[in-house]
C-alpha cells in the first residue's frame, strides 16, 4: 500500500500574474515626444500658443482627461465589460504619463499664473500615482487586477505545505532517527507590516539572500526536485509576505484614493478653466 509521502498531491493553485510593460512603453513614448520636441527646437523652444505647442497642450490634455475618465469607468462597470481592468491600469499608467509629459512640454518652461499652477498640480498628480502604483502593486491580485483574499492566500500556504511535506527530504545522522528538512523561517521585519510595505524591495532582497542561504542545505537531489523544493519554498515566503501586509496595504491605498482624487479633480477643474481662457482670448478675442 503506497505510503503517503508516495501520493502525488497536486500543486498550489497560486494566483496568476503577468508582466506589465507601462513603464516600459511610457519611457518609450517620452523619449518619441522629446525627440520630436528637439527637431521643432532647433530654432527656439516652440511657443506654448503656437502651433507646434499648442498641439502638444492638446493631445495631451486628452491624454490627461483620458487618464482619469476612462479607468474610472472601467472600475465602476458592471456585468459586461471590455478588457481587463489590469490592462485598464495599465493604460491609464501610460497616458498618464505621456499626457501630463507633453503638458509640461506645452508651458515652453513658463510657469506663471494660472498655467502654472495647473503645471504644478500635474506635478503632484503624476508623482502621487507613481505612489498609488507601488501600494496597488502590494496587494496580490489575480491577472484581471481582481484582489485576492486572506482565505485565498492562506488556501495557497497549505496546498503549498502539504506539496512541502511530500518532497522535502529526511536528514538522517548515523545513529539517530531521521528527521524532516527544517524550512527556514520567515525572517521578522523591523517596523512590522508598515515597513514590509514601504520597503518592499528591500524586504525581498533580504529574503531572497535568506533563502539562497538556507536552500543550499536541500542536500542531494534530483534536479527536478532540487528546483520544485526551491519554488515551493520561495512561494511559501511570498504568500507569507503577502498575508503580513494585506491588511495594511489596503488601508494604506484606501488613505491614497482619499488623497489623490481630490487633487486630480482640482487640477482637471483648474485645467478646464486654463483651457477655456485660452481659447477665449486667443480666438473669440480676434
């Protein structure tokens, strides 16, 4: 009769994830925008009312408002809705970033009045979503941008243990009875959860040193083996990490909505009203 160590059990159904290239395509699309910027430059920095800079106010304030309507209804649809909300973020993320780059590029580097002040409140809009980003990335998600649980999580810790419990090896010293591969522990995070977020990239930069640490002590296996017990162990450790700072993450994205809507509303109030005198004294007026 087949022992239980001999019982295949199924692998951790773990969230899906893919990798996002927004910043990637924005740095990309910067770089088109300033390289057009410079050839329109080679006879001076082109006007923020003339046709050149003009445009670029355009497109780009329709990026902006683009930004901010179209994400947003996403969000809010129900039933059927086009696209993942992931690719949504996605590219809200890009046109926003594109959109308020042109913006600034529109001022001409002139930065008084009410044009200023719009241009600064870009300024804090974009530099808040970099932040809004960093904290949306905390909480895990499914690959359509759905959160996952603590039920979830803790489902994935126990298939994941129990898939543990078959492969990892026994240690057997001459003389005494064998024991069970001690994993190694979840390493305490100065500050608690709110640190685990804040640095996240430095929290999983010591653990994965940790780790590479405590892996080297799997002792002789098959290689297929050898790598299934490196990723059940390195999974076991990211949906650790990820229990510890779910609760926090949320509520810190929850203080960030409070703060970053507002001001996205006041700069699009701001901007509206920019636009509008715009056109007024530089068309109705002739």
């Amino acid at each position: 009769m087949p022992t239980t160590r001999d019982q295949p059990v199924a692998k951790a159904s773990r969230p899906a994830r893919q990798t996002t290239y927004e910043i990637e395509i924005a740095l990309v699309s910067v770089g088109a925008v300033t390289g057009l910027y410079l050839w329109a430059s080679r006879i001076g920095t082109p006007a923020s009312s003339g046709l050149f800079g003009h445009g670029l106010g355009v497109i780009g304030f329709v990026l902006m408002l683009a930004t901010e309507s179209f994400y947003s209804l996403r969000k809010r649809a129900r039933g059927r809705a086009f696209g993942r909300l992931s690719t949504w973020l996605q590219w809200h993320i890009v046109t926003g970033i594109v959109g308020s780059y042109m913006v600034l590029l529109h001022t001409a580097w002139q930065f008084n009045g009410l044009a200023g002040v719009v241009t600064l409140l870009t300024m804090v809009v974009v530099g808040s979503g970099f932040v809004g980003r960093y904290l949306y990335t905390a909480i895990p998600r499914t690959v359509d941008g759905a959160e996952v649980t603590l039920a979830d999580l803790e489902s994935l810790l126990t298939a994941g243990a129990a898939r543990l419990e078959i492969l990892a090896p026994s240690r057997t010293a001459p003389g005494e009875t064998p024991t069970r591969l001690r994993l190694p522990p979840l390493a305490p995070t100065p500050g608690g959860a709110l640190t685990s977020v804040l640095a996240r990239p430095l929290i999983g930069w010591r653990d994965r040193a940790a780790l590479r640490r405590a892996l080297s002590d799997l002792g002789s296996q098959d290689q297929a083996t050898a790598d299934e017990l490196r990723r059940l162990i390195d999974e076991r450790h990211r949906l650790l990490r990820q229990i510890e700072r779910l609760a926090i993450a949320r509520r810190l994205l929850a203080l960030w909505h409070t703060v970053h809507i507002p001001i996205g509303v006041a700069l699009f109030i701001l901007a509206f009203v920019h636009v509008g005198a715009a056109v007024y004294y530089a068309t109705l007026l002739h």
